[in-house]
C-alpha cells in the first residue's frame, strides 16, 4: 500500500450483511472488492460503458494492495457447506436422505434452496446456520488480509455517534464522545481476532430468564467515504440489507423480496397466505355456530349458557307456566327441545325397570307344563 493514502485512526466499521450478500453473490461471472482503507466495496458491473471499466480495471492494478478481491465458492466448498447443514441441523431422516439426493445431483444450488424454501421447518434452521457459517468465513478472510474492523450490527452505540465515527475516521484531535466511542470499538475489533470468533461456543451457567422479544426496526446509519477515487465512484456496491434472511445462497435468487420467492415454487408467504385464509374460514363458521347455539338458547328462555347443557338443572322459561300447562303443540315442541339440548341418562336402570325385567324372567323359569307321575303296580 502506498504511504501517500491516509491512515484510518479507528478500526473500519463494516456492514456485515452487505459483505455477506458480497460474498454469496461472487463467482465466475462477478468481481467484487473492498477497500482496505475506507471498507467500501466494489462491484464490478458490465453494464456500465466500456471506458468506465477499463477506467476502474486500471485504478485497481495501480493500486494492487488497496483493494482485496471477494474470494469465489467453489464447487467442493459449496457442496461442503450444504451437506454440514444436512447432518447437522436436518433430523428427519426422509428430509436428509431427500437433501442428499438433490446435492448429488445437477444443479444442486438452486434445488437445494427450492426444497429448504418449500418446507418452513427447515428454513429457519438454514437460515441460522448459513448465518453462522458466512460469519466464519468473512472473519477468516479479512484476518488474513491484517484488516482491523467491526460489524455495525454489533455495535451498541447511537445511530448519530456512528455516523460521526465515519466522519472523523482520518482525524486526530475528536470531541469526548467520539473518543470514548474509539476506545470501544478499538476493544470490540480485539474479539474479532480471538479463538471464540471462529470457534464459538455455548455459554456455560443457568440459562438467562425468558424475556418476549421486542423487535425493532434495525437502525442504518449512512454510508460515508471521503477517499473513494472518481473511477470507482459508478461501482460502488451500497444496498440497504439489514437482516440476513435478504441474503441467499445462490446468484441466481436476488433478494428475498425480490425474485426469490417469486421464482421458487410454493413459496412460504404463499403457503402462509392460503393457511390464513382457511383459518379465518373455520373461525367465521365457528361464529355462526355460536350465533344459532344463542338463538336456541334465548328461545328456551335459558338465562345462562353453561346451564342449558347441565343434566343436573331443569331449563327455567321466561314465565311462571310450567310445560303441562302450555298448548299441546307449544309443549310437545318444548319437551323436544329439551330433550335434545339435555343429555341422555347413563348408569343404573331404575328400581321399577328392574321389577319388570325380573318379573319376566321369573315367569319365563315357571312357564313350565307340569307332568303327573303314573303309578305304577309296586307303588300300590
């Protein structure tokens, strides 16, 4: 690196679900790379004019040590990344054998991601994992390449105490609270470099008290650079990605958002939708269920509802009359309703049903001819 180009006096703050993006997107067919000394990146666009490339292609080979090229996925790390998924994460046995089929295949990539999309137990799992696994990744290569940093999203400070980190990245002499916000993220950058980044693991102890997540809308400070050269300027690469599920796996899916979920098959927002629509169907018949169960029990004059299915209480009418005293038809109308709202009867049959059915069993065992003995000559 030249010795003209400025010297940053605080670790460079980096977004990482843009560097993310960065790196799910580089291949073959796109160059990406980023600033050592600002952290801006840069994509290599070929729809722009072909001097503006050959501009920006002979800003990066004069400045070879400026600027660092995006590392590309292989075939193998690509096939490793999603089989470590299957064994580790996938538990139903169907699923993962179905996984392993389809990462054996052609086109692996883009099944694999058709398939984790169209089964929403999965796709959380993934979504966590490739978080973790990209985050690895990235921290390996910008300690290889001696870049001293931190992630914007794990910063605990102010929006505006940010953006005045930016601002005053190349000065020395900064108001009070700009300094104390470089002492730390100087002691944060120190994490980055240490055995757990790469290795991290659960923490030991009781498990912290559940407390409902309150989610907010994550807070994006502005991009600020002061350095970035006139030729770079029409490729800098600056999306608006706050969250990891906007990042994907393959080049061939955008964004989430974007065409993501409308090239997938069987998309979850799809899926979701028809399922709240049927739920909303099933709670509309439930209401008018609940509408006819009222209006019999207004017409059975039933002050409460838990009353009307107790066997143990009589329904009350409205007026004093009681059943007998009403009309024939009134009446017989009534026992119906009765008897169809009140439960049948289980347990012993009564003591007159059990004289009747003795009865009959006791004239069925002496309904018997009775036979007259002969006598016989002895017996004279």
């Amino acid at each position: 690196m030249k010795a003209s180009y400025p010297q940053a006096k605080t670790p460079l703050i980096l977004r990482y679900h843009r560097l993310m993006d960065a790196f799910a997107k580089s291949d073959d067919e796109r160059d990406f790379y980023m600033d050592k000394i600002e952290g801006f990146i840069i994509y290599i666009d070929l729809d722009k004019t072909v001097e503006e490339i050959e501009n920006l292609e002979g800003e990066i080979a004069t400045a070879s040590g400026r600027y660092c090229l995006l590392p590309k996925m292989t075939f193998y790390e690509i096939k490793k990344f999603m089989e470590g998924f299957v064994h580790e994460k996938v538990y139903d046995i169907d699923t993962k054998e179905k996984l392993l089929d389809i990462i054996s295949a052609k086109e692996a990539r883009e099944n694999f991601l058709e398939f984790i999309y169209d089964h929403l137990s999965e796709l959380e799992k993934w979504q966590q994992y490739y978080q973790e696994r990209s985050r690895i990744r990235i921290i390996e290569w910008l300690r290889q390449h001696n870049i001293q940093f931190v992630f914007e999203e794990d910063l605990d400070l102010t929006k505006n105490l940010i953006e005045k980190l930016k601002r005053s990245l190349f000065e020395t002499k900064v108001p009070k609270e700009v300094s104390q916000a470089r002492e730390v993220i100087a002691a944060k950058a120190k994490t980055y470099y240490s055995n757990e980044a790469l290795n991290p693991r659960p923490k030991r102890g009781r498990p912290p008290k559940q407390v409902i997540k309150v989610e907010m809308e994550p807070q994006v400070t502005v991009d600020i650079y002061s350095h970035v050269p006139l030729t770079c300027r029409p490729f800098l690469y600056i999306p608006d990605i706050s969250s990891a599920a906007s990042v994907t796996f393959s080049s061939k899916f955008e964004t989430e958002g974007g065409g993501l979920l409308s090239t997938l098959r069987g998309s979850p927002r799809v899926r979701v939708d028809e399922k709240l629509e049927a739920l909303s169907a099933r709670l509309e018949s439930l209401r008018h269920l609940s509408d006819r169960l009222a209006g019999s029990e207004k017409n059975l004059g039933v002050k409460d509802a838990k009353q009307s299915f107790n066997p143990f209480v009589k329904p009350k009418l409205k007026d004093s009359k009681s059943i007998e005293h009403l009309p024939e038809n009134k009446s017989s109308k009534m026992e119906s309703a009765v008897e169809d709202v009140l439960p049948k009867k289980r347990g012993r049959p009564r003591k007159d049903e059990k004289a009747d059915e003795f009865a009959g069993q006791k004239r069925r065992r002496f309904a018997i001819k009775k036979v007259t003995q002969i006598k016989t000559k002895k017996d004279k």
